[in-house]
C-alpha cells in the first residue's frame, strides 16, 4: 500500500477543520430567540401540541395551524400548513410540553444525539478514512457538510431520514426486505423516497421495494389511526393544492436541477429532458452493482433530481460523500478523494450566499457526474472477467 502523501493528510485536516470553522458564528446565535422564530421546528412543535390538547383531527386545517401558532409561538403572520404525515407530528408531542424556545435548543440537542448515532452507524464503513490522521477528521467532515449543520439549525427533521438511510445501507446485503421497510419510516420525506424507490424498480430490486411499500402502508395506516380518515383527506387535498402554487423565490431555494432551471429561466421541457437522462443513465450504470452501491447512487440522483427539495434535505447526501472519499482513499485515488471533497465543501458557500441555493445543485451533479462515470468503468471491466 502506497503511504499517504503529507500535503493530503494536511489538506484532509486543513478542509474539516475550516467547514466547522465556518459554522461557529451560527453556533453561537443557537440560543438567540430570533434563531428560534425564524427556524422551522414551529411546522413540527405546533402539530404535536395540536395532538396533545385533542385537536388530531384539524392538523391540516391551516386556520387552526396559525391560530395554535399565534397562541403558543409568536403572532408574526409567519404560520406555515403541516405537510407531512400525523405520524410524524406525534414524535413532537413530548416537545409540546416546553416552551417553544426551549422545544427548539432541546430538538437541537436530540438533532445532535441523531448526528452522534449516524456517525456511530457510519464508523464501521469509514475506516481508511479514520486511518488518514486524527480520529476527528470523519465527525468533522460530517457535521461541517453544510446541509447537516443547517438542518439543525434551521430545527429541521432530514437527520431522520439520513438515520434510516444509514441504518438500510447497513441492512441491504443481508436484510433486503428489512431495509426497505426501514426505508419507509422515511415517508415525511416521500419526494426524496420516491426516486429511490423508482430506481430500484428498475433495477428488479422487489424485495426492497415490497419492503418500502409494507413500511409505507404501516406508517399511513399509523398517520390515519392517529387523525382519522376525513383527515387524512383534507392532507391529500392539501398537497394538491400546494403542488399547484408556483413560487419563484420558494424554487430558487431549492438546491436540485428544478432550482436551476428556474434561476436560469429554462422551461419544464429542458428540465424533464435533463432529469430523464440522469435517470436512464443511473438505471443503465446502477444495473450492474451491488446492493449497496445501487442505493448510494440512488439517493445520490434523488437529491439531484427529485422535484421537490431544500437545503436541510441535501443532508442525505453526507453518506454516500463520505463514503466515496473513504472508498477512494483505500484505492489511493487522490484525485477522486479532492473532486468528492470539492463537492461536499462546495455547500458551505451557502453561509454566506443565502438567496442562491440553487447553485448547490452543481455541487452535486459533480459528484452525481464523477461516481456515475467511476461506476459505469468499473462495471466494462467487471464484465470481461465474468465472460
């Protein structure tokens, strides 16, 4: 094994070091009401105390929302519909009891304790990378990825879904069925699930996608015990009509291909074009791996492609960055480990350029780009070998 060159292990520390560096400032307001009231755990905090005083069955009544959210929160005008599954709300129930403020820098401690269990989960599969230098570089590289920090921050709920993802790559080989009933514990995030779940129908992976489809059902028939059905109506409903509303500024936000476009001015014809052929080349070069490298390239496309996403939601993407430069460590491919590492500290920009998310996207089609072709040669010289 080739030794590792000293300006890689200073770069390895140097590049951590400074994404966390650049988060301190932020950290620091974490305690300030305004962070507070500007964040998004008022979307979560308000259902769940809805749950708690017996109000299951107006969750999605978005009069009833602002009106609980004026009361327990602020009068600010700045309610927001709940548009996720009344399975989720219920997790925030125990939250409600605490003032709202303290609710937020509690759910960031129990976002931290996520991120800890995430890394633990990741540890086993990241070990060249722990072997490069200090033991501190892996958690650091995690938490300095700029989606992750921000997700916390912003009193977002992604860290879950990187949970499950985790906890179903670790399953797939063995457990295919239980990784994708893992995968539909998700389902508050189903526009990130959903071309997850449309690759591996491609790829013929039905026992993950029985899995996901069992999960799912579960998690829906849980959501419609918990609120009723008329409910879980008014919510279907309510997605529709959101679907409808076209927001500039909202869109610009959105760091995927969708956001892109729109900054650019480019049309719902060159958007589709340009995702279709993302997923016809992912189905194509996918067919040929292994379970574990199908579903890293799956969410890798997910985050690039679906039509809905924020900035909190490109978290996902910290497990199969961290893997890819793990992997390319162990093959002494540097120019791979710096290409990975450009794009996962290619979000940190977004500190201080707020209003241009969308830009993320080229960070991640870059690394969309450099695995896709990675994996499509090691698929040519795997099948010589196997005729």
């Amino acid at each position: 094994m080739k030794p590792i060159p000293y300006y890689v292990l200073a770069v390895a520390m140097a590049v951590p070091a400074a994404l966390v560096g650049v988060q301190i400032p932020s950290w620091l307001s974490l305690r300030s009401e305004t962070l507070a009231l500007q964040s998004d755990l008022r979307v979560f905090y308000t259902p769940g105390y809805m749950l708690r005083t017996g109000q299951r069955r107006d969750i999605y009544n978005f009069a009833a929302i602002r009106r609980n959210q004026d009361e327990k929160i602020a009068s600010d005008n700045a309610a927001v519909p709940f548009l996720h599954p009344a399975y989720e709300a219920a997790v925030f129930v125990p939250l409600s009891f605490l003032s709202y403020r303290t609710a937020y820098l509690v759910w960031a401690g129990v976002n931290l304790a996520i991120l800890g269990l995430i890394y633990f989960l990741l540890s086993p599969c990241l070990s060249d990378l722990s072997l490069l230098g200090p033991q501190w570089i892996p958690p650091a590289l995690l938490l300095g990825f700029m989606p992750v920090a921000f997700t916390i921050l912003a009193g977002q709920d992604s860290l879950f879904l990187l949970l499950i993802l985790v906890m179903a790559y670790r399953l797939i080989v063995t457990h295919e069925l239980q990784a994708g009933i893992l995968l539909g514990l998700g389902m508050f995030r189903f526009q990130v699930l959903l071309p997850i779940v449309v690759l591996f129908l491609l790829w013929r992976g039905l026992k993950f996608v029985a899995g996901w489809t069992i999960g799912s059902a579960v998690i829906l028939g849980i959501s419609a015990t918990i609120t009723g059905i008329a409910a879980q109506v008014q919510y279907a409903n309510l997605l529709r009509q959101m679907s409808g509303i076209s927001i500039w500024l909202l869109i610009r936000r959105m760091p995927n291909l969708r956001g892109l476009c729109s900054a650019f001015g480019l049309g719902i014809i060159p958007l589709g074009l340009v995702s279709l052929s993302i997923f016809v080349v992912a189905a194509v070069v996918g067919a040929r791996q292994d379970a574990r490298h199908k579903l890293l390239l799956a969410v890798s496309v997910s985050a690039l492609a679906t039509y809905y996403l924020f900035l909190h939601d490109v978290s996902v993407l910290a497990m199969p960055l961290l893997l890819a430069i793990n992997e390319a460590i162990a093959g002494r491919d540097w120019v791979r480990a710096a290409l990975v590492s450009a794009s996962l500290s290619g979000f940190a920009i977004f500190w201080f350029a707020r209003d241009s998310f969308y830009l993320g996207a080229l960070f991640t089609l870059l690394f969309v780009g450099i695995e896709t072709a990675r994996l499509w040669k090691k698929g040519r010289d795997i099948q010589p070998r196997l005729s």
